[in-house]
C-alpha cells in the first residue's frame, strides 16, 4: 500500500509505457490506483518493472498542464549504481534533484577557450518565441524555404525544465527540422548545456554551427493573469540578450482568437507585457497579414501597447507554412486548438523565417 504524504506517493513501476533518450514514462500503482510518470534517468535513475519508487502527484492533483503525468522523484531500491557524471556545473542548484552538466562554457569543456571571449553573434538571426507551441511552424517554414539550413534551439528554464517533455523537439529532430538542441540556465538535456541564455545563444552559433536560431521556453508558460507575473516575460529577457550579442532580433507575437480568455484574444497579454514593456532594444516583431476585424484588433493592441512605436513592426503575407506543415506530416496544436481552428497563430510564427531570411539575403 502507498504512503501518501502532500503531493507525494510510493508506489511499485508495473510497467515502462514509452521510453526517450534519457527519460521513460512508466506506469506506478499506488493505493491501488495506477497513475503515469514521467522519469528523469539523470535524476532519479535506471528504472526496472517491480522498483519502488516516490512519485510527485502534486500537478495532477491540481489539474495543471503537465499532460496528466506525474513524476518520479527518486528510486527507493537498494542496488548501488556507479555512473560516470561529467562536468561540475549543477542544474537545479541547491535542491535535493541538483545533477551536474558538462556546460560549454566550463573549464573541462572542449569549447571553453571558443566562448571564453565571445562576444557577438554576428548578425545571426535568433527568432524569440513567445509559447512553446510556435517552435514547429518556425523550423518548417525555414526548411521549406532553405532546406540545407542549419537550425538550433535554444530552450530557457522559464517553463518546463527537461527538454524531454517536448514532444514537438523530438518530432522536429526526427523528422530533421531542427538540428541541434541547447538548453540553458536549469533547463537541462539538451545536446548541449549552457549556464545562461546569454552563452546558450553564443554556443548555439560557436558550438552548434546555427544559420538560424531559435530561442524560447520549453511547454508549460506559467501564468496568473497579471501584467507581469507570467513566464511568457523570458520572451523580452532573450529579445535583450540577442541584441546585446548582436544577433538580428525578431520576436514572435502570440496571437490567437479561440481562447477563451479575454486576456489572450488577439494579441495576448504576455506579448504585450514582453515586448511593450521587458524588451528594452528595438527588434522586429513579424506578423502574418490578418484581414478584417482581426486585424484591426491586432493593430490597435500594438499600438496602445508602444510595440508599434518601439520595435520595427513587419506584416507579411505568408503562403508558406500551412503548406510546410502539411508536407512535412505535421500538426502541431497550441493550447489543443489545431492548426484549423488557429491559422493566425502558425501563420505569424512562420512569417518569423521568412522575414530573417530575406534579412540575410540583403546582407542585413
């Protein structure tokens, strides 16, 4: 019988449903009741059927957005596991799950003396996304345009932390869209580790080679309904950190007109709060071209929030990436709304690619 102590249970694995790189989902009987979790093999381990483990409940419990999974927290068997573990830059630092990474920028690593004076992307494009769910019409419509282009995202820690949740990265990489991963501040399990989105974008084109990148927050924003209080915010902080670095800086709006809440209609507030207010240098936000009564809301929405008068606003026709989608066998959702009953939504992040690439093109 589970112990059930806040949020926590321990239970018996009875079954390894699904298994990824370094992480596997497994079904947990607790209290007679079978539950999903995801485990995180860096952190608690090699799981077998029969283990016993401690499983966190607490977000299903709350009905948050976790997919219905829970966690596993840690392997209460007794058998010793010898791993090697390299580098000694913690992610999740000064919690029980802390695990060390071999970041890049580390002494030990083999591109410390690449990025111990860099400085500048160089006019790179980096394409700053405001939600997760915009990452899959970026890459196809970069592809589609410029197959042989070399494509890396950089995943920040303002949602979720393992990169392995992302059902969409691992759909892009297999399908090659997206051709390597860097996962920066405890963000962790990309193909490369970086301390801050600062070096993450530096390694993202020192390291991983990029054409183009594209940096944001992993599935899971984080929201309350105030101005501010919001991890859709990460959008402006990475907007300063590729204008600092030099890269040429579009942000992608967040649009939609299926939700529910006012407060995301049109342009949503994390856009207006990220952009209107935390990015501080001027970069172009791009736009799919929306006609009639949406678009007159968008406008006005930018233009009461400064975004028209402090960045450099394009508005594009976009023929591209409905169809990139459809070639590529892929049908991506953003908030379970489908690609039909958003089309503004992935229309607008793939305006992003082909603005940058354009860019490029006129030696910008």
């Amino acid at each position: 019988m589970g112990a059930r102590v806040r949020g926590r249970a321990v239970g018996t694995v009875v079954e390894i449903l699904e298994e990824r790189d370094d992480a596997s989902v497994v079904a947990v009987e607790t209290d007679g009741i079978l539950r999903r979790a995801w485990s995180f093999e860096r952190l608690s381990g090699h799981l077998e059927v029969g283990d016993r483990v401690l499983i966190n409940t607490s977000a299903v419990e709350l009905g948050l957005g976790t997919g219905g999974l829970d966690f596993v927290v840690a392997n209460l068997r007794t058998r010793r596991e010898d791993e090697e573990r390299r580098g000694h830059i913690m992610k999740l630092r000064y919690t029980p799950m802390q695990t060390p990474v071999l970041a890049v920028e580390e002494p030990d690593s083999p591109w410390h003396q690449t990025l111990r004076e860099a400085r500048s992307l160089k006019g790179t494009p980096v394409i700053v996304l405001g939600l997760h769910s915009q990452l899959t019409a970026v890459c196809a419509t970069a592809k589609a345009i410029e197959p042989k282009m070399r494509i890396v995202y950089v995943m920040t820690d303002g949602a979720a932390l393992p990169i392995t949740v992302s059902t969409t990265v691992g759909e892009l990489v297999a399908k090659g869209l997206l051709e390597a991963t860097i996962t920066g501040g405890n963000s962790f399990g990309g193909d490369y580790e970086a301390v801050n989105v600062y070096s993450a974008l530096l390694a993202a084109k020192l390291v991983a080679g990029a054409d183009l990148i594209v940096a944001g927050i992993g599935p899971g924003v984080v929201g309350t309904s105030t101005h501010l209080g919001h991890t859709g915010i990460d959008q402006g902080t990475s907007v300063n950190a590729a204008l600092a670095l030099d890269g040429l800086t579009i942000a992608v709006p967040r649009i939609a007109f299926g939700d529910v809440r006012q407060r995301h209609q049109g342009v949503s507030h994390h856009t207006l709060a990220a952009l209107g207010l935390v990015a501080m240098g001027k970069c172009t936000v791009t736009l799919a071209a929306i006609r009639g009564e949406r678009g007159e809301v968008v406008a006005r929405q930018l233009q009461e929030s400064g975004i028209f008068s402090k960045h450099h606003v394009v508005t594009m026709e976009n023929d591209v990436t409905l169809r990139a989608l459809e070639e590529a066998k892929l049908r991506p959702t953003t908030m379970g709304r489908t690609v039909e009953q958003e089309p503004e939504f992935f229309m607008t992040a793939g305006v992003a690619p082909i603005w940058a690439l354009l860019e490029k093109g006129r030696g910008a």
